[in-house]
C-alpha cells in the first residue's frame, strides 16, 4: 500500500471512520502480528496492546 493510502486512512481514522480504522488495522496485521510474540509465541493480549496504543496515537495526531 503506497503512503498517500495510508495518509488518507488515518486522516479518515482520527475523524472516526471505524470503516478506515479497520482498514488501517488491516494493513498493518503482519506487523502487527510480527511485534506480538513473547518468548517465540504470539501472544493475543500484546496484540491487543499494541492495536489499542495504535488508536491512541492516531487520535493524537494534529490536525491535517
């Protein structure tokens, strides 16, 4: 997915579109999933963790 993809889903996303955080979401799953493991396992509540402070920054975001 090329940036100005990406730009345009979190600046949908920091408006509330659940639509664009889902699709944000989506795309970043591998990464996501990557950065999950503890001790070589996935782990669902890091996964959780993660997405959540995701969210969290994207709200934080200035204004575009």
């Amino acid at each position: 997915m090329d940036n100005k993809k990406i730009f345009e889903l979190i600046k949908k996303s920091k408006e509330n579109d659940m639509k664009a955080v889902f699709e944000l979401i989506m795309t970043f799953e591998d990464l996501i999933n990557k950065e999950s493991l503890v001790n070589g396992r996935f782990n669902q509540e890091c996964k959780d963790y993660i997405i959540d402070n995701l969210l969290k920054q994207i709200k934080n975001f200035k204004k575009f």
